[in-house]
C-alpha cells in the first residue's frame, strides 16, 4: 500500500472463485482418500457465488463510517 494511503481498519469479505477450484473440488472427492471437509468446500464454494453481495457491502459501509 502507497505511503500516502492511510489504513482505517481491516474488513474480510469472502469473495467468488474460479470455476476451476470447485472442478478442483469435485475431482478431489472422487479420490476415496480425499479430505474430510471436502463436503464442505464444495458447500462454501457455491455459497461464495453471490458475493460480495449487499450485506457485505452494507457491514463494510458501517466499519468505515
């Protein structure tokens, strides 16, 4: 970050993913060694499809006011 940006906070949003993680995903499930949160990833992976999203926003807007 420039020096002459001033940082007023930090704010993490969960943000969309390349279709090729999920691919990466599906692929990694058919492995019957594949990792226990598999399920899960697939699961926050298309969750993450609509953001950010307004709530998002609307949290980021009541951090920096």
């Amino acid at each position: 970050i420039d020096s002459s940006n001033t940082i007023v906070g930090e704010y993490m949003c969960q943000g969309k993913m390349p279709q090729s993680v999920r691919e990466r995903y599906v692929k990694m499930k058919e492995n019957p060694e594949h990792p226990d949160n598999i399920d899960t990833l697939i699961e926050n992976f298309d969750k993450a499809l609509s953001h950010p999203d307004a709530d998002d926003m609307e949290r980021l807007k009541n951090i920096i006011i």
